[in-house]
C-alpha cells in the first residue's frame, strides 16, 4: 500500500470529517475503518485535526452569568405581563395614576383653565348650567337709592368650589404620599449598597487584571531569556569552534615549521 | 419535572409569559455564545442575543410546530448575526472580553493550573479567536455550529441552507486552515 497517497474513493474529505466528528453512516464507518489501518494519509490527517479539535476546546465564550443585559442581573431579559398588577409603589407616568388620581387633576386643569380665561361657570336648579365672561371684572359701583336700603345679603359661596378645594386637597396628599415613597430610605440604602457592590466589582476586576498582567510580563521576560541564552549559547560555540579552528591552523603551521627546520639541518 | 421545549412552546402560545422565560433561560447561553463567536464582539453578541428572543416571541404565533425550537432559534440568531455582518461591512473583529476572568477560570479548573498555564491558555485562545476570524464566514459558522452545539449535519445543512455535503466540505476545509494556523512556527522558542 502506498504510504503517501490516499487510495480512498473521491468523497474521502467529507467520509474523514463525518468519522472525525462521529456523524457518519454505518456503511461508510466500516469502509473507512477498513481503509485507515493501511493509510498513513487519512491516519495523519485525523489525528491533525482532532488535535485542532482540541486546541478549539480552549476558545470559551464569556460567560453570561451576569446576564445578557450586562451588569444588570441575569433577570434582565425577561418578558413581563403588560396587565400584571406592578408592585412597584411609584408612579413613572401620568397614565400609570389611579383613576380618580386623574379626574382630580383633570379638574384642577379645567377650573385652572376657567380662571385663567376669565369665565364664569354657574348651575343653578331653574337656570341650568350658564356660562358668562368677565366675573373677575370690578362690579360698577352702587349708587346709594334713596328709598330706604335693602341691602341684600352676601351670596352664598358654590357648592362645587368647596368640592373642588377637597379635591385639591386629595391630589396633593396623593402626590406627596408619592414622593415620600419614592424618598423612602430603604431606596436609598439599596442604591448605596448597589453602589457599593459595584465599587468593590470593579476593584477585584482591575485586581485580576493586574495579576494577569504581571503574569504576562513574567512568562514574556522569561521567554525573552530563554531565547538570549539560546542565542549566548550559540554565540559561545561559534567563538569557540573558530578559536579551535584557529589553534589547529596554528598549530600545522608550527608543524610545519618544525619540518622545514628539521629537513634543513 | 422540567418541560420540553416544545411543552414551554406551546405555552407560549396561549400567552403563557413564564414559559417564554424558562425558554429564554435554557437558550441564552447557546445563543450569546453562539453570536459571540460568530461575530466576535462581546456587547453586539449580547445585543444579538437580546434581539434574537424579542424577534422569537414575537413571531411565536407563527412559529410552525413540527419544526425544533431550536432549530428555528439557532436560524434566527444567524440571520441577525449575518445582518451584523453586512452593517458593518467587516469580518468578525477578535476582541477578548474586557472582563475576561481567567483567575476565575483557572479556579474552575483547580490548583494545580499554574499562572503559566494560564497564560499558556490564554495565548492559545487568542490564537483560536484569530484564526477563526480569518475563515470565511460558512466555513465558521459550519465550525462552531458543530464543534460548540453539537448539531448534526443536517441541522447546520437546515440552518445554512445548503446540502448536506457542502457542510461536510466547509467543515473539513475550515478545520484544514486552521491545522495550518495552529502548526507550530519553525522559529518559535519553546
């Protein structure tokens, strides 16, 4: 059999994965185990790229432990109900209020409103609903008649106004009550620890970083003298084989020198 | 007793949002690790990952049932890593996570890996992450698809769109490349 070519059929790539990654048809397992033990090619080859295999082993994804949405815990990507009651105590909108929250505020608009464009708002039983601008003008002034004064007694205050003050009243209860729990100094002190946990996260990461640094530093300077040691090292050897070089020719010319003078006497 | 995914599924549909969760839960990791090695970019594999189970859940109710969740999670995170790719107009960018915890790893691992294994490993895997970047983007896909997943054949055939033998092809050219990157260079001091 021939050690340097492959004698398998032209699928042989696909054949040599498939038993790589043990992923292959019954049929084609026992043909290509029956053709391995006489192939040094294909031999060669899987164990090449199982090694590969391995080295492939050692790339790990970062892990998400801290979850997908960072530092933000693992809950961070999570569907939530949109109609599940919130537990949260504050309100972020003006839409996530109570109902009566805001027809409170939306009549403290309107009466806002209404003083602000001067008009007069009435409901009286017999005359219905009536609506009237210039209320806040002053009255013309009164001339005094002459027959005796029937002075006519101050009109009593509107019913609605004094709704309106309680409503009022009930709104800005409502928005303090609130502020207070958003205030709360639980909130505070888990922000502090969160804080915190944060600082002290960050300070064991610059930690690692550090010593893996040094690491690096170490292991690169001690490859680096490795390799002038192996350079010393050859260096030392080509000095010492011209020095020899040159003791040898030294000494054949002494040799020889040696020879003339005893050829000559 | 823990649900199948196709149980989790079908109590997604009929709006059970835990159930999406549980599936969420059990596919993040697959998935981030998924899009990080395709794409090789910590924060936009996380975007990826994110992005991938809000497109799932809201194209739920026409997911087809016969078909793995899987399956049809592991298409979509594909698709969004591919649009990545044509966005950015690039081949993967090796970036090694900026909080990469090899203490931790080493820990993991047990005492007796010294430093020097560490950085031994360290360098190894920053040798892995280029070369991976340098293939073409089948050949990779094809690679971490088998070698990280586990799919057969004929999920990553199903999931590129290809035939069967093509995947093994991409496969074994992919894994000859990086025989070659991974050959020890002539010079290099041991």
């Amino acid at each position: 059999m021939n050690d340097t070519r492959c004698t398998f059929d032209g699928r042989r790539d696909e054949v040599l994965v498939a038993y790589l990654y043990d992923d292959i048809e019954p049929r084609e397992r026992e043909a290509f185990e029956a053709h391995l033990p006489d192939c040094l090619v294909c031999r060669t080859e899987l164990d090449a790229l199982s090694d590969v295999r391995g080295g492939l082993a050692a790339w790990a994804a970062p892990d998400v432990l801290d979850g997908i949405g960072g530092t933000a815990p693992r809950s961070a990507l999570r569907i939530v109900n949109p109609e599940s009651p919130r537990v949260s105590t504050g309100f972020r909108t003006f839409a996530e209020a109570p109902v009566w929250l805001q027809a409170a505020a939306a009549m403290l608009v309107v009466a806002a409103s209404l003083g602000l464009a001067n008009l007069n708002l009435t409901y009286s039983p017999s005359a219905g609903l009536s609506v009237s601008t210039g209320w806040m003008r002053p009255a013309p002034a009164v001339t005094p008649a002459p027959a005796p004064v029937v002075t006519a007694a101050a009109p009593a205050p509107d019913p609605w106004q004094a709704d309106l003050t309680v409503l009022e009243q009930k709104v800005m209860e409502g928005v303090k009550a609130q502020f207070a729990a958003t205030q709360a100094p639980d909130g505070d002190a888990a922000l502090l620890a969160r804080v915190r946990n944060i600082v002290q996260e960050s300070e064991r990461r610059q930690q690692r970083e550090l010593a893996l640094r040094v690491a690096e530093v170490a292991r690169e300077s001690q490859v680096q003298r490795q390799a002038d040691l192996v350079k010393i090292d050859r260096n030392l050897g080509l000095i010492q084989r011209s020095t020899g070089v040159e003791v040898m020719r030294t000494q054949q010319q002494l040799n020889t020198l040696a020879q003339r003078v005893s050829q000559q006497r | 007793m823990t649900s199948t995914d196709e149980e989790l599924v079908a109590r997604s549909m009929g709006g059970d949002h835990d159930s999406f969760n549980q599936l969420i839960l059990r596919w993040e990791r697959p998935i981030y690790a998924l899009a990080y090695r395709t794409i090789g970019r910590e924060e936009d594999a996380r975007d990826v990952c994110q992005e991938t189970f809000l497109r799932a859940y809201r194209a739920l109710p026409k997911f087809r049932r016969e078909a793995k969740f899987s399956s049809w999670i592991y298409r979509i995170a594909l698709n969004l890593c591919r649009d990545w790719a044509r966005r950015e107009r690039r081949t993967p960018v090796v970036q090694p996570p900026e909080d990469m915890d090899l203490i931790e790893m080493a820990a993991a691992v047990g005492p007796s890996e010294s430093i020097e294994d560490l950085v031994a490993r360290k360098d190894l895997t920053a040798r892995v992450e280029l070369a991976m970047a340098r293939l073409p983007d089948e050949q990779r896909t094809a690679i971490v698809l088998k070698e990280y997943h586990g799919l057969t054949f004929q999920e990553i055939a199903d999931l590129q769109g290809c035939p069967l033998s093509t995947v093994k092809t991409r496969l074994y050219q992919g894994l000859s490349v990086l025989r070659r990157e991974f050959a020890p260079s002539p010079g290099r001091v041991a």
